[in-house]
C-alpha cells in the first residue's frame, strides 16, 4: 500500500469516526489530552483515534481597570475525541491516568449526535491534500530557515506540519515546519 493509498484510506475512517465525550479528573484535562495524544503516536492508533479536544472559551477580565482577554474550559472535567470505537481504542483511552471513564449508561460510550458536535463547536478538520512525499527535495520561503535548501523527512497532515534536513553549518539538522512555509522543487 503506498502513501496516497494509506492517506485514502485513513480519510474514509475519519469520516466514520464519532465523537465521544470522556470524563476526567478535573484540571487534569490538558494532561489527559497529551496523554492520549501521545499514546495514539507510540502505538501507531492513529487510524482509530483522530483527534482529542479540551473546548475553551475567552472572556475579558477586568482588574483594577485594566482588560484582559482570558481563556477558561467550557467543560471542567471532560474531554471530547473523534474516535472509531474498537476494543483497543476503547481499553487506551478508558485506562489513561486521569480518565474516570466515557460519558454513557455503564460502561458503554454514547456517541454525540451531528447537532450537539455542532453546538460545542468542534469544528471538522479537513486534512490539506499536499504534494510532497518522504525524501522529497524543498526550499524554504519563509521563517528563519528562509532560503534554506532540505530533504523531506516526515509530514503530518492533521497538523499541518512537515519535518525537513536542512543543512547547516555543513551538518543536517531536523527542523519542524508549517506547510505554508515550504515550497517542492
């Protein structure tokens, strides 16, 4: 199976995915995400888990006459994933240190509906469709790497993020990049 076959593939999985909610312990909701976020990358689960979200909101504080735009939780004590329940995603997310278990009658997750997704706000990622492959050669045309010549390492479409070898100093050095920041030659 080649990259674009693979690519195909996890875009219709995503497509099937649901939205769950998981409770937490609350103010562990941050590290729940990362926690979860980088089980999925060192099992390889990223066809069964898509994304995990923490819904904030901003609101204006004002102390002692000054204004300050602020950001607070939406939902203390819940994480909200895009998931494809199987045994395996089911079992890495409900033994997550901080995770108390998924919002549902027992032990059973309940998706959320199209129009509650919509009403907390949870935007659907449209994965970009990027030209570029591992080994790839790439100029860099913005940033503080600007003009750099390097090789493509690894891309990750959810973040919009690629992993390019520049060379400097007359040594290769991995550095992280957004798309918009590269060009194929």
């Amino acid at each position: 199976m080649d990259r674009n076959e693979k690519d195909e593939s996890r875009l219709e999985r995503a497509k099937k995915a649901k939205w769950y909610v998981v409770h937490t312990y609350s103010g562990h909701e941050n590290k729940v995400k990362a926690n979860i976020e980088k089980m999925v990358e060192n099992r390889g689960m990223k066809d069964d888990i898509f994304e995990v979200i923490v819904p904030t909101e901003e609101y204006i504080e004002t102390k002692s006459g000054k204004k300050k735009v602020k950001e607070r939780k939406m939902f203390p004590g819940y994480v909200i994933l895009k998931m494809i329940i199987n045994d395996e995603s089911w079992y890495l997310v409900r033994n997550t240190r901080g995770v108390t278990g998924f919002v549902g009658p027992g032990s059973k997750p309940v998706p959320l509906s199209d129009s509650e997704v919509k009403a907390l706000g949870v935007q659907e990622t449209i994965l970009p469709n990027i030209d570029l492959e591992e080994g790839d050669s790439v100029k860099v045309i913005s940033g503080p790497f600007e003009n750099f010549m390097g090789t493509v390492d690894n891309i990750n479409l959810e973040k919009k993020k690629v992993k390019v070898f520049v060379s400097m100093f007359g040594r290769e050095t991995l550095v992280e990049l957004d798309f918009e920041q590269i060009e194929k030659l």
